[in-house]
C-alpha cells in the first residue's frame, strides 16, 4: 500500500459513503484539508465550511464510516489486497476520467490496470458456440497482433465474462475480473479456480466493494461502469435484443470510448442485440482482431495468417456482387447510404455485409462504413 494505515483508514471511510465518487470527494476536499480531518471535525465546523447541512456531517454518521472502515482494513491487511485511491499514481488513468467513477478500489493480483492496450469484452451469459469460439479466436488474434501490449477485462460471470478470462489465461494475455461484490468471496463460486488462475499469471480481481457489503442485483449493473471505463474500447460478442452488455456497451458510449459489436445471423436470438447497436450506429461491426485494430489505429506487430488469406476468386451471390460494384465505383460507403443504394432493409444488408467480410472482400471502417479490401 502507498500510503500509511491510518491515512488508508480514513480513506477507506470516506469512501464508504454512499454517492462519494471522484467529482464529489474532490469538492470536499477542496475545503477541508484531508479525510483525517473531515472525521475529526465537529458537525459545527463542517455546516460552516461547506454551507450545508447534511446527515453525513453528523457525528454518529462519521464514527459509524469509521467503524466499518476498522473492520474493511483488517481484512485487507490479512488478504494483503491493494488498495488503489483516486489520488495515487497507480489508480487507474482511463477511470478516473468517468464522470460516476468510484473513489477507491480494491484489487487482488499485480494486474498493470494502466497498461497501453485494454480491451473489455462482454456479452450473454448463454454463450453459443458461435460466441465461445470468436472470443477464443479474438483474443488469441489480439494477443499475437499486440504482443504482450494488451489486458483484457470483463464481469467473471458464466458465458462470454469466462470465456473471454478463460481464453487470456490461455494465451497468456493479463486479464482482470470486475466484481459486483467484495473480494471476501468470488461470485459465482464455481469460477473461482479461474480467478486464482488469473490473479498467479499476472491479472487481477477488483472491486468497489468491501468484504461487508452484500450482493445485490443493482451490483452487477453497477459494475458494469467499471468494465467499461477500465478499457479504450468495449467488444459486445453476443446479446440478445436486452442484457447488461447493451448496458455496458451505452455506459462505454458515454465515456466516449469505442463500442464494436460482433454481427450474427438475423434469426439467432443472441445476436440481435449486437445487430441492433450495429445498425443503430452505437457500435462499430467487427469480425476479427484485425477490424478492432485497425479502428483503434493500434500499430500491429503480427497480422494473423488467417487475415490475409483472400480468396483470389470469391464465388459471390448476385447482391454481394452489387455491393462489391456499388463499392468500387463510388467508394467507402456508411451501412445507411449502402442500403439506400442497393434498396435493401438494413437487416437484409448486414447478413449480405457479414458473408463479404468473411469471404474477405469488404472491410469495416469506424463508424459503421464499409470499404473494399485492398
């Protein structure tokens, strides 16, 4: 820990008001020294300092933070947990920046949550085979385009959270689990060999959370802030039409990162979610690391052989020829403009764009806009 127990008590405390967040910690200690010094005052001085009245100026409020904040530091002492406040160097620079980001967190594991590449990776917990094996196919692809530059975050909960954990501990690429409880347990139970795994080979397990709090179903929407601000970019690999990676994916949206969706067949029920933000254009469509990399302008030191293997003479339907002549001709093209071009409903379109981009003969630009392979 950066900081002694006492100064880590008191901001341990402090944190543990509720609705404390960065923005708010920060214009209250514009106007009282420190948080030793928000708990020894006296409600008077407090009411005068700030101009306001409040229940967490009163004395037994603070001296119950206090209590509460004893026990949490005892447990973090014998868990040996890190414990990352806003103001320290190590606290995470991307989530700090997020307007509801949490004043501290806990952290199990010597994970570089400030590393140069952080991608989160969300989506169902009905994971299909079609998900598993593009998660596993991503990030085996990112880790060799990047090599050893990338973290991969996501929830620890069953489907795409542990498959994407589960296929960075496979190609040895540091990935951090989010929990929406304390680090006192690992929910659900039945992955914790999975976050022992992840904490030993350089990831981490983190939370706002203290080992005190208890599981509540507003927690994992909650924690999906987290996900989303620790990450340059979200990757939504399956969802169907409502879920908390649509959550995530909105939340990403409004920190003004990147939000990429992974497109499916318009009849399979977990991908419509990912359809929808694609053509609502609050995600870009990926369909392999090279699309994620390119978006972001990350400098690849790896292209995936199966990235460039073209084929030379691709048999093509005669509305995949279309849009191959509509391209060549006029150039890139936004999904909106393509379908007006080619008089086709925007779910019709994007199964059409999907089977070009997998025959490699299309590529997909930011935005949402399409352009020819070179």
């Amino acid at each position: 820990m950066a900081v002694g127990g006492s100064d880590i008590l008191y901001r341990m405390a402090f944190a543990g008001i509720r609705g404390m967040g960065v923005e708010l910690a920060q214009r209250v200690l514009d106007v009282i020294p420190s948080e030793e010094a928000f708990f020894a005052m006296s409600e008077r001085e407090l009411k005068d300092i700030t101009g306001s009245r409040s229940k967490v100026w009163e004395r037994g409020f603070r001296d119950e933070m206090l209590r509460k904040a004893e026990v949490e530091l005892r447990f973090v002492e014998q868990k040996h947990v890190k414990v990352l406040y806003f103001t320290d160097d190590d606290y995470p620079k991307r989530l700090i920046h997020a307007t509801d980001a949490p004043i501290l967190l806990y952290v199990i594991g010597g994970c570089n949550l400030n590393a140069k590449r952080v991608v989160s990776i969300v989506g169902t917990r009905r994971s299909t085979h079609y998900g598993a094996t593009f998660c596993d196919k991503l990030v085996s692809d990112l880790s060799k385009m990047l090599e050893g530059d990338l973290v991969i975050v996501s929830g620890l909960a069953y489907g795409t959270d542990i498959n994407a954990h589960r296929a960075s501990l496979k190609y040895n690429v540091p990935t951090v689990a989010v929990q929406a409880c304390g680090l006192n347990k690992i929910y659900p139970a039945e992955h914790r060999d999975d976050a022992a795994r992840m904490v030993h080979t350089g990831g981490a397990v983190v939370s706002d959370y203290t080992s005190q709090d208890q599981i509540h179903r507003g927690n994992f929407l909650a924690r999906n802030r987290i996900i989303a601000a620790l990450s340059d970019c979200t990757v939504v690999v399956e969802s169907a039409s409502r879920g908390g990676a649509l959550v995530t994916a909105n939340i990403a949206a409004s920190y003004s990162r990147d939000v990429f969706a992974v497109p499916g067949r318009v009849t399979d029920e977990y991908s419509k979610g990912c359809n929808l933000l694609i053509m609502n254009n609050r995600a870009a469509a990926i369909t392999c690391a090279e699309d994620l990399v390119r978006a972001m302008r990350w400098e690849s030191k790896h292209i995936p052989e199966s990235a460039k293997e073209l084929e030379l003479f691709p048999q093509l339907t005669v509305e995949q020829q279309k849009v191959v002549d509509i391209l060549r001709k006029q150039g890139d093209q936004h999904i909106n403009d393509l379908a007006g071009l080619m008089a086709l409903p925007i779910y019709r379109l994007m199964a059409i764009l999907v089977e070009l981009d997998t025959k490699g003969v299309i590529a997909t630009l930011p935005g949402c806009r399409y352009t020819l392979k070179r």
